[in-house]
C-alpha cells in the first residue's frame, strides 16, 4: 500500500471517531449505522442527515479545523442538501 493510501485511511479513521465523539456528546439517541470506525462514509452522507443544527455544525467544523490543523470555508458550514 502506497504512502498516500495508507494516510487517507488514518486521516479518515480520525474524522470518524470524531465525528462519532461529537454525535455522542449532543447526546444523540444513535449513530448512524454508516459511520463506524471499520467502514469508510458512505458518499450520501450529509449534515443534513445527521440532524445537526447550524450551531452544531459551527462546533462540528472548529473540531475539524482543530484536530487537522485545516482551514474550512464558512460556506461548507451553510451548505444544505438542495
């Protein structure tokens, strides 16, 4: 496995289990069962989905930035399934 391969894997791995850490803080009733640490996302996840509010997606997107040390355009955060 080249270099490249093997860092998405990580680099995914960690967003998933932030993502899951997040879900479970705002006290989500359940994690969708297309977000585990073994699977990769599935390509129609959205925010949307994950019932988050704009609040939430603030919170979610500073987590990001943070942990990845990576800038996230404000209109990320805005975008909603059309």
């Amino acid at each position: 496995m080249d270099d490249n391969c093997e860092k998405r894997k990580n680099i995914e791995s960690q967003l998933r289990i932030l993502l899951q850490e997040f879900l479970k803080e705002l006290n989500k009733s359940r994690l969708l069962s297309n977000i585990s640490v073994e699977s990769g996302f599935s390509h129609d996840l959205t925010l949307d989905s994950l019932g988050l509010d704009s609040l939430s997606r603030v919170e979610l997107f500073h987590r990001i930035e943070q942990q990845f040390e990576v800038y996230l355009p404000n209109t990320l955060i805005i975008q909603k399934e059309m």
